[in-house]
C-alpha cells in the first residue's frame, strides 16, 4: 500500500488532526476524573507528578504513535505489522495493536456510562433542578441518578448509539465535523467556569493551594502511616488515559495524517491543551468544594455534585449549566470515537466488512460489557468480583473500580512501554529519521530519543515496581 494514503480516508489538514487528536485526548478524562483524582490522592503532588508524566513519559509516547501510525496508516493492528515488517522485526509487535483493542473495549464500556451521567445532567439543568438547591440536595439528585438502572441504561444506551452511528459514517464524514466548532466552545465555557470560581466563591485562594501545593506525604502515605506507590501509579495511569495513549487511539488517527506536518510540535500542542482543560476543571471545581464545605476526596460524583451547585446560583445558570453538560458529552463523544476505531478499522481490512456493520457489532458488545459498570453502581455495589484477594488493591473494587484500574493503571502504562521500545530501539532508523524530520528538526529529535530510551520506559517500570511495594 502507498505510504501517503490511508484507505479509510485523510484529515484534510493538521489542523484538523490536531482537532480530532485534541477531541480524543479532552474528555471526561480531563473534566470529570481528573478532579476526583486529584482529590482522592491528596491534590498538589498528586498534580505535579500528573504534569511530570505528561512531559517525560506522555509525549514521547504520543510522538511516537503518531510516527508509527503515519507510516503505517492502517489500524493499529495491522500498521504495527506493516512498520515491524518493514524494519525487519517480529510480526509478534502487532500485540501491542491488540491489546490496545482489549483496553479499547474495556474503557470505552464504562466511559458510555459516565458519559451518560453527564447527557442526564443538560435536562436536569435545563429544568432548573439545580436553581437555590443545597449542597445536600443535590448530592442527592446525583445518588439516584446512579442509584437508577433504568435511567442508567438509558443514557448509556444513547451515548452509545450516537458512537456507532458517527464511527458507521467514517472518518471525514462524522469525526471531523463534530471537533471543529465543540473543542474550541469547550474550553470557553471551562475558562468562564474558573473566572466565576475566582470571583464568587470566596475559596479560590484554598481551591488553588489544594491543587498547587505538593504535600508528598499526602501521595505517598495517604492514611498517615503506610508507605503506598499507588497514588503515583495512578497519577502516571492517569497521564496515559487522559492523552488517550498506550492503546492505539492516537497511532490510528495518526494513520490519517498528512505527511509533512511535524510530530513534535503536535504532540506538544495536543497535550499542552489536555493538561490546560484538566487544570482548568481543577480550578473551577476545588473552589466549590471548599466554599461548600464539600470533601475533595469523595469520589466520581464529584464533578456532578459540585458544578450544579455554582450553575444554581449564577444568573442564567439553568442555561449554563446544561450548555456546560452538552459540551462535556460532546467532549466525551470525540473520545469515544477514537475508542471504538482502531478495532472498527481493523475489521474492515481484514475480514473486509462493511463499516457500518461493523460500527454495529463493535459497539454492540461494547454495550453489553458496560452493564457490569451500570450494575456498579446500584444492584452489584457490594459485589467485590476480587475480594479474595485480600491486601491487594483489588479486593476493595466493583467490577466499574476494577476495569477502571487495571486499563489505566496497567494496560495503557505496559502498551506505552512497548511502543517506545519499539520506537527507540526497534524501528527501522530510516522511517524514524523521515517520520520525524531529523533533518530540519535535529533538536526535538534527539530530545526525544533520550526520552524513548532512557526515561520514559525507566520511568513506567519504576513507578509499576514502586506501587508493587518493591521500594516499600
Ligand atoms: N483521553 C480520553 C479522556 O480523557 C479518554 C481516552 C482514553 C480516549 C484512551 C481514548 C483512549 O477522556
């Protein structure tokens, strides 16, 4: 196959691939885990790790699936096959696609869900629900959202309809038009959510002192007492998981990138802006829980317990607020797609299926699988699929905690190992020097290489061995 094209289409620009890489990286990711993370794990150091991942470890990785995919523009299946073979390599580096595939499922499964919380919340904004309500209240409003089956499946229904139907249209028709006006309008209502934390709260002194002031003994001995490596797993799982790297994502919309723009430059873009959005979500929320006297570890009903409170007292918030909420669902939509994709394409080149039947099926399954997170919540939310693991991390999680940690916590940090060994030490040099320009760039290639070959994969095995306790 020619090197220029991909057969299931190109962005026209990269601008738009920027766009579309920017829309699968921002999403609940950033808006809705982020925060209650950043909670859980005791904020400033937390944070700081968080953006040291991103630097060290998350763009090397992304750079690298954008040069691997744009060599190989096919699924990521078939393009680890395609650049392994034509660097002499062992046809065994397409497990990287496959896992990537796995992790896909899985993610995506619950993120339907989560991402169904949020298209619940724009009617119950809209219905003025939030206007003058207590804290209380609303919390409330939230626990029997999700303490609701029906209305859970519904919403995740939905959510996952919309996927199948904009994957089935392919990737000029649907991706492109969604990402274009949504990113940027995103971003505006985010920055005004900060500018009404700062002024109307009262807290935004504490709001930011909570996120930007590292307390190590916070991350590192959360009950006080016990040393435990996880919190900085977890800020390094939540690098991967917000750049949508480690699975493939990025290598496909790489795949569909125009040849001649560069990677470095991208790569940073794209995670300049994802950082910004979760620092911003950050910003705007932690002021509301403190003014409120909310707790900043609470957990995934952080966000929809928190914001509602600052839409029910601004003027207009009625509108804002479910402005806000269909911004978050289409920012979840545009990363969604990138979920579901790599396999989709996959299907369509080797069993030559049509795409719409295979967005069909893909997405189908995905739906069935994300009932164990609906079930989570509700029905099975004493259900420990792990308990007999007693003194692991395990024994404590639903089947939603579980998924949740283990495709972020292991399977995007052990895909992300694999493709920057891939790309220090693997790859044919040729492709890497054209893919990367070393030519006209000779300065961002080489920090790049030091990056790939030394600190990022020194980096994911430290942290894994760290949180394994083996430093304890
Ligand atoms: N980056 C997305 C988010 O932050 C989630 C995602 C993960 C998308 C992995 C694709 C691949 O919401």
């Amino acid at each position: 196959m020619s090197n220029n094209v991909s057969a299931h289409g190109m962005w026209s620009s990269r601008w738009v691939f920027i766009l579309a890489a920017t829309g699968s990286a921002v999403g609940i990711g950033n808006i809705w885990k982020f925060p209650y993370v950043a909670g859980e794990n005791g904020g400033g150091a937390f944070v700081l790790v968080y953006l040291a991942c991103i630097a060290l470890i998350g763009i090397p990785v992304m750079m690298s699936e954008i040069m691997i995919g744009r060599h190989g523009r096919q699924s990521p299946i078939n393009t680890m096959l395609a650049v392994a073979r034509d660097s002499g390599r062992s046809s065994l580096w397409s497990l990287i696609g496959w896992m990537g595939v796995v992790a896909g499922f899985l993610i995506l499964s619950y993120y339907s869900v989560i991402a169904g919380w949020a298209m619940a919340y724009i009617p119950y904004s809209m219905s003025g629900m939030f206007t003058d309500a207590s804290p209380e209240a609303i919390g409330n409003i939230f626990n029997n959202l999700v303490g609701n089956v029906w209305l859970l499946l519904m919403w995740h229904t939905i959510f996952m309809g919309v996927v199948i139907f904009v994957i089935a249209r392919g990737v000029q028709n649907g991706l492109e038009k969604a990402v274009k006006l949504l990113m940027p309008a995103l971003f505006i209502l985010l920055f005004a959510m900060v500018v009404y934390a700062a002024f109307a709260t009262g807290q935004f002194a504490a709001g930011l002192k909570f996120l930007f002031t590292p307390d190590f003994g916070k991350l590192f001995y959360p009950d006080g007492t016990n040393f435990s490596g996880q919190g900085v797993l977890t800020a390094m799982g939540l690098a991967f998981f917000s750049l949508s790297i480690g699975m493939g994502a990025i290598m496909m919309y790489g795949a569909y990138l125009p040849k001649g723009a560069s990677v470095s430059s991208t790569a940073i873009t794209i995670a300049g802006a994802d950082s910004l959005v979760a620092i911003l979500a950050g910003m705007a929320i932690f002021p509301i829980v403190f003014a409120n006297g909310l707790s900043p570890g609470q957990g995934p009903g952080l966000v929809f317990q928190t914001l509602p409170i600052a839409f029910g007292q601004m003027p207009g918030g009625a509108f804002w607020g479910a402005l806000f909420f269909l911004l978050l669902v289409f920012a979840a939509w545009t990363s969604a797609f990138s979920l579901l994709e790599p396999v989709v394409a996959w299907l369509v080149e080797n069993r030559g299926m049509k795409r719409s039947v295979t967005a069909f099926l893909c997405g189908g399954a995905t739906w069935l699988l994300g009932l164990l997170t609906v079930f989570s919540f509700n029905i099975w939310a004493d259900v420990r699929p792990l308990g007999f693991l007693t003194d692991t991390v395990f024994a404590g999680q639903t089947f939603f905690d579980f998924i949740d940690y283990v495709t972020q916590n292991v399977m995007l940090p052990i895909g992300g190992l694999f493709i920057v060994m891939f790309a220090a030490w693997f790859i044919a040099r040729g492709i890497r020097d054209e893919e990367l320009d070393v030519t006209n760039e000779p300065l961002m290639f080489n920090i790049w290489l030091f990056l790939v070959r030394y600190v990022a994969p020194v980096g994911i095995i430290l942290v894994t061995l760290n949180a394994i306790g083996l430093f304890a």
